[in-house]
C-alpha cells in the first residue's frame, strides 16, 4: 500500500504573511529567488525558518508519506524553495493559473477540486493555511467513504510549527 500523501503549500505555510506593520517572524531568513518567468533584476523576497528543512525531513524520512508541493509556486517550489531548506527534489501537483480575485472562488480553497482530482481515492495530510469550513467538510466526507484526509492548518503569519506535524493520525495505515 502506498503511503498517504503529505501536500505541502508555501505561501503561509512556509513564508509566513506579514503582520500589519509588516514585520515577519523573527526565526525566519531573507531569501531573494527569482520564479519562472521572472527577471532576475527584480527578485522575489521571501522568508524563511531554518529549522523548517529538518522538520520536513523529519517526517519524509519516515517512509510513511509521500511529500508533494501543492502550491501556486509549483515547480519553482522544488527548484528555488526546497533548497534553500535543504530538501530533496519534490514532486509537485500542476496546479492552473486560475483567473480569480479570491483564493475562495466557490466558498473554498480554490486548489481543492484539482487537488481532489489528482488524488483519486488516495489518503492525504494536506498541510495549507487557507481552509475554510467548507474544505474541512469535504476532508471528513472524503474521511468517512475510506479515504483518509487530514487537514492541517498553519497560521498564515507564524506559518507550519513543530505540533502540527506532532500529532499524525495520517500516518495510520488502517
């Protein structure tokens, strides 16, 4: 059997928002990367926490989930972001370019029915900042017709802390 999904975000997970005077949090470094796409002459700034690579790796070498990007940076998650905690290569979930002004286009996360579709009847922990009600909703249906799927939900300002990867009920492979 082929161990749960574990779907990582970026954006709020691992580069925290700013605050309201814009600070970000202390534990985190400066980064300046460059997307796909974009030119080098006008780098993208991104923070983040050193102690976010071995947390990670923590959990992958495990054996116990499978470590997908799911996030809007989607290969440049791999290529850009992953190194600079020093992660392996990723695999990532090919996410489209939707044309919307809300990540809530439909009352939930607007990743939700690609990502749905991309895991079939595979059982997920999928680690984002932006669920709503709706989302974890569809997480306990998903649940109860026997396809586990966990929901973990960072603050998008502080971003993935130690606990929410403590507990692992998606790490049972009943």
């Amino acid at each position: 059997m082929r161990p749960p999904y574990l779907l990582l975000d970026v954006d709020g997970v691992l580069i925290p928002f700013p605050d309201a005077d814009g600070t970000s949090p202390a534990t985190h470094d400066r980064h300046d990367v460059v997307p796909t796409g974009l030119s080098a002459d006008d780098p993208v700034t991104v923070w983040l926490s050193p102690s976010h690579g071995p947390l990670l790796m923590d959990v992958i070498r495990t054996g116990l989930v499978t470590p997908v990007w799911c996030t809007s940076w989607r290969q440049d998650a791999t290529t850009l972001i992953g190194p600079l905690l020093g992660l392996p290569s990723l695999p990532y979930v090919d996410l489209p370019r939707p044309q919307i002004t809300t990540s809530h286009p439909n009352g939930y996360l607007w990743k939700r029915d690609h990502v749905d579709a991309w895991l079939g009847d595979k059982p997920v922990a999928w680690v984002d900042d932006d669920f709503t009600a709706l989302d974890h909703a569809w997480a306990a249906e998903r649940t109860a017709r026997g396809m586990a799927t966990f929901l973990v939900q960072p603050d998008p300002h502080i971003g993935l802390l130690a606990e929410h990867l403590a507990e692992k009920p998606y790490l049972n492979r009943t």
